[in-house]
C-alpha cells in the first residue's frame, strides 16, 4: 500500500509542475480584453491545486492555491479587469504559489511514511 501512496505523491508533484506552468502562462498575459476569462481559467487551476494538494498531503501549497484562489475569484465578482495593484497582488500570490511548487518534494507529504 505504501509504494503506491509514494507512486501517487509521485504523480501528484509532476502534476502540480504541469499546473503551476499553465497557471504562470495564464497569469502572464496582464490586462487585455480576455483578462475576466483568463482569471477565470486560473481560478479553475488554483481551485484544482488547492484540492488536490490538501487531499494528498501538501497543506502549504493548498494554503498558497487558496489564497490566489480567493483572490482572483473576488477579482472576478466585481466583474472589471484587475487593475495594477490587482495585478502586483495577483503576481505576488503566484510568485508564493510557484515557489512552493518548484520546492516541493513527495516525501514532504504528510501521507509520504503511511502505510
């Protein structure tokens, strides 16, 4: 059982590169006028690292994808473009998010010695 808990951690971390990389590319883009979409794809990205994450045992990549989670989602509900310092946030929120991912390692999982 305990190989493949590793396997899945495995898994899960190639994963959340994959996601981090096309959170980053979407969050890229700065202000046009496919910014709302565009938000909300990343949206569905963060909510998916957030879940994800927390279900495999990673609480601080969860704690960061909720946090940018929440904060492009309140961008989002007052139905206008970000504007800069919307977007320093946005940035920075991500910076936090991508940093924990590039770190992250399977066994730093909580479920990593389960068996």
């Amino acid at each position: 059982m305990q190989d493949k808990i590793r396997s899945l951690l495995n898994k899960h971390c190639n994963t959340l590169k994959d996601q981090g990389c096309a959170l980053d590319a979407l969050l890229s883009h700065g202000i046009s006028a496919d910014t709302l979409d565009l938000l909300s794809q990343a949206v569905f990205i963060a909510h998916d690292i957030k879940g994800g994450s927390g279900t495999m045992g990673f609480p601080a990549v969860s704690a960061c994808a909720e946090k940018l989670e929440h904060f492009l989602g309140a961008c989002i509900e007052r139905n206008t473009a970000p504007d800069d310092a919307h977007f320093i946030e946005i940035r920075s929120l991500n910076h936090n998010l991508q940093k924990a991912i590039e770190t992250l390692d399977p066994t730093q999982s909580s479920l990593w010695n389960r068996s």
